[in-house]
C-alpha cells in the first residue's frame, strides 16, 4: 500500500489508506438455547483520493488487490466526485491508553457459554414460558491510518458485551425485554443486568389501563437515544452545511435548559467510541456540544470544516471500511443529575416511565417532534411502578421538551451505544391511549 501513496504523490494527488482488520468471537442464545459459536476474521481497505482538479475519489477492497488497480478506480470515481479543497492531516497523534483489554482476548469459549447460559437460566428462573435470548461477544479491532502527506497511525481496541432479554405472550399483547452491556475492558458481575431483566418480567406481565392526557414522564437511558434525536440530528455539522438544522447559525444561544450539558469525550478511559483520532486521521480531543444549555459546537470532519468555514474538530466516522467519513460522535456524555432514580420514582404518584419507542425514528427530526408507540413502559402511581402499559402513544417536542419541561436528570447513568445517559424526567408530556 506505501506504493500506492507514491504513485499518488508522482501524479500530484493527496491520497488516503484506512484499514480496518477485526476478529469478532459471538456466542448466541436462542429460545433458550445455545445458538452458535463462531470466531470471524475479516479485513478491508479503502483508498480515498483527491486528483489534481480537487475532486474526491473513493474504492474499498476486502482483498489484496494490485495498488495501481486500486489507484486507477479511485481516480474513476473522483470525475465525479465532490470538490475536497481542504488537506489531509499529518500530525501523528500521542497513543492512549486503556482502549486494549488482554483480559478479554484471553477470555475462554466456556467461560463466554457460562456468562450467556447465566442471563437465560435467569430469565427463566421468573418466567418458565419467557422464550430466553444472550449474546457474549469479544472483539478486537485493528485500526491503520496512512496518507500521501506523511500521516502513519493505527491503534488497537477491545470491547467486549453480554446481551439478553425475552419475548413472553401476556394475553394479547407481546412482551419484548433487552439489556445490553459493552464496553472495551472485560467484567464479570451481571447482577445489574439480571435484576433490571427481573424486574422488566416482574411487571411486564401485569398489564394495566391508562387514559390519554398530560403525564409526569421518565425516558430511561434505553429510550434517550430516541427522545434525543432531533439534537443529535440537528447539531451534526453535516445538517449544519445543507442548511436543514434549526441551530445554524445560532452557536452561543441559550436554547435549552441549563442542566442540559452534553460532551463526546474520545479519550474517556474504557468508554466504547474511545479513539486517539478519527477515521480521517485527525486527532481527537474532548468537544462540548452543548454546555449549559447553549449550542457550542458543531461536530465536523474535513470536508464539513472547510465547507463551514471551521476547524475540524476530529468527527469523521466511516460506518466500515466501504463507506466514506461523515461527521458523527465518538463518546457522548449527558451530564447526570444529583437525585437517584428510585428517590425520583417515590415521589411521584401518577407517571409513565418510557424504556422503550417504537416508530419514533419517521418524520422530520429537525422539527424536534417524537412521536412513537410505547413498546415498554410502565404507569408509576403513589411512588410505586404498578405494571406495564400497552397501546399507548408519546407526543413531545424535545426542543421545547428541554427548554421549559425538564424536572431532573437522574445520579444514574448507563451506556447505551456510544452514549452515557441519566434517566430524565419531564413535565406534561401528552400520551394518547388507545
């Protein structure tokens, strides 16, 4: 691939090598039974080009293809391409520590098949007729960076993730439960996992009536990521360039509660997006999105930089190896609140508690409008959850949701993804029932 570069270099191009090499060991649980085992290799490269003219080319390849070949269908593709005035990096970035976990390498297959067979016979410990699902994976994750400019970086992570959950018929309705932990350092202890699957099967099979109107609502960090997505959407610098994003042009404003701080920290030790650079190779460093309340940065990566006239802030995610960089977030933190969870739940006497949506996803995210089923959730009444409610719908409009109907953020946090959300409760939030 170093030929490849300096063939580019001769023709006056900047060109881009990114390498992705992972081997990915599942063990899969399914209606309560072993499923499979596996261990899977797979490598693959992508080579982004600009030519002379400033145009972008791009190829991927899962094989070791000649890098003239290479070359030549980059600069096919780069007649067409979009204009990429800005340069490549070439900073080397310092390494980080705590992303690799030899203790997860290490892990055995039996050891793996205990963990999952743990979460299933748990499962069915409350509810012999709950159909029982696991997942135990280890990953390793090998990433190489290399550009006609001199930049030469590649980093090694970890993660490893215990899965499970149930789907149960309760009289006409389908009770669906999942947990999910993951992160880049190995652990032992499921109990948090085991009790919160306990207690999902606990009151998820005691159905009761509710009536459309204004609720106190809990959105627990399962269903952040869809209370939350008109934001992330709309402060992705990607919108900000195509002028769709409500928040251009409006950096420093107080839009949203003062409580309300979200950061992406790339180097938080042990955090699942933690990276010393982007799939660009630009380093990364701690970013504030929103900072009491107020729009402080936009995310970007190269191109999105030069178009918006900003630095690049090190955002450029690939969804693999065959996709080009676009901005994106690495390790998103929402600031908690000082009040645990169980103390926010006793003070409440008639509430709904979300932790999951359905559907939320259609529409247009940059209206800040969320409207989906509630798939699971449950009705909170004298301080006490009393069960789970069903054919029920959340209306709500996170941006004005933040700026005047927030309440609290809970102590707790838990990663969902790349995220580390509180529980957050909010005030007269309309629910439709059927």
């Amino acid at each position: 691939m170093d030929k490849l570069l300096s063939l580019a270099r001769k023709n006056g191009e900047q060109a881009e090598i990114f390498t992705v090499t992972q081997t990915r060991t599942p063990v899969e649980f399914e209606n309560n039974k072993l499923k499979n085992i596996k261990t899977q290799e797979t490598q693959s490269s992508a080579v982004r080009l600009i030519n002379p003219e400033g145009r972008q080319g791009f190829c991927s390849t899962t094989t070791t293809e000649e890098p003239e070949k290479l070359l030549d269908k980059a600069r096919e593709t780069s007649q067409f391409g979009r204009e990429f005035q800005a340069n490549l990096p070439s900073t080397t970035p310092e390494p980080l520590e705590n992303m690799y976990d030899k203790d997860i390498l290490d892990l055995s297959m039996t050891k793996m098949m205990e963990m999952g067979e743990e979460i299933v016979d748990t499962i069915k410990s409350k509810n012999t007729d709950a159909l029982a699902h696991a997942a135990v994976e280890k990953v390793k994750t090998k990433i190489a960076i290399k550009n006609s400019l001199g930049l030469d970086t590649q980093y090694e992570k970890t993660s490893f993730s215990v899965s499970g959950g149930a789907m149960l018929l309760v009289g006409t309705s389908f009770l669906s439960i999942h947990q999910q932990k993951k992160l880049p350092r190995y652990f032992s202890d499921l109990t948090a996992m085991k009790e919160e699957l306990l207690q999902d099967l606990h009151f998820g099979v005691k159905e009761k009536d509710v009536s459309s109107g204004k609720y106190k609502v809990i959105f627990a960090p399962e269903a952040m990521s869809e209370f939350l997505r008109p934001i992330l959407a709309s402060i992705n610098g990607k919108s900000v360039e195509k002028g769709v994003s409500p928040f251009k042009n409006k950096t420093g404003e107080q839009l949203f509660d003062a409580r309300f701080n979200l950061t992406d920290m790339p180097h938080r030790p042990f955090s699942p997006g933690m990276c010393p650079v982007d799939d660009e190779g630009v380093i990364t460093q701690e970013t504030p999105l929103i900072k009491n309340g107020t729009i402080a940065n936009f995310p970007v990566d190269l191109l999105t930089a030069k178009s918006l006239g900003l630095k690049p802030t090190g955002h450029g995610i690939r969804g693999g190896a065959t996709s080009l960089p676009s901005p994106g977030f690495h390790t998103c933190v929402l600031t908690p609140g000082d009040k645990p969870i169980n103390d926010m739940i006793k003070d409440l006497d008639r509430a709904i508690i979300i932790k999951d949506l359905m559907g939320a996803w259609a529409g247009n995210p940059y209206s800040g409008e969320v409207n989906g089923n509630i798939s699971l959730g449950y009705i909170v009444g004298n301080g006490k959850i009393l069960g789970r409610i069903k054919d029920c719908m959340v209306s709500i409009n996170t941006f004005e949701a933040l700026k005047h109907q927030l309440i609290n953020f809970s102590q707790e946090t838990k990663w969902i993804g790349n995220f580390l959300f509180p529980y957050a409760m909010l005030d007269n939030v309309d629910i439709t029932a059927k």
